[in-house]
C-alpha cells in the first residue's frame, strides 16, 4: 500500500496492519423515491421559492408587530412557525443530498 520511511532518531513505532479485512459496515437503505422527488422538487424550484417564503416571513413580522399587544391573536407564534419552515426549508436544500442523485 505504502511505503514507510523510518527517519534517524524517530521512536515510534509503526503498528502492523491487520491481516484480516474489516467487516463490512451494513449501509443503510437507500432514501425513500418520495423523499428525493420531494427533495429535486423542492430545489429545483428554490430561487423562486425562497423569495416568496421571505415575503412571507416579512408580512407576519408586520403583522406580528402590529399585533404585538391584542389579546387572542397569536401572531408571534404564527411568524415563529412560518421562519421555522423558511429555516427547516434552507437547511433541507442547502445540506441534504440524497443518495443516488
């Protein structure tokens, strides 16, 4: 596989390889064919998409904010969730590949 040089006055040792090969890893099953057709959708629409998810995100802090203290309407909560799926979103195209793709 490779060569090992010993260089004068170096006092370590080199451990010897196994003999054996290592056992295989099971590898997991491939991604379910829903999860990648929702995956190629989901980027391949993302410019687009993105840009309306950011308006959207814009209007419920407006409206967050101009809810802020009327009782019974719940708009914090509402943009909370709504960044939430703007950020779940990002991190789903920008980090996740599936396999075979």
């Amino acid at each position: 596989m490779t060569n090992i040089v010993k260089f004068l006055g170096a006092k370590r040792d080199v451990p010897e390889q196994p003999t054996e090969a290592p056992a295989q890893a099971a590898t997991p099953a491939n991604d379910p064919a829903l999860l990648k057709g929702i995956w190629v959708v989901t980027v391949l629409l993302w410019p687009f998409l993105k840009w309306i998810i950011a308006l959207d995100c814009v209007y419920q802090v407006v409206r967050m904010m101009y809810h802020w203290n009327t009782p019974g309407v719940f708009a914090g909560f509402t943009f909370l969730l709504h960044f939430g799926a703007f950020v779940a979103l990002t991190y789903f195209v920008s980090l996740y590949k599936p396999k075979g793709i």
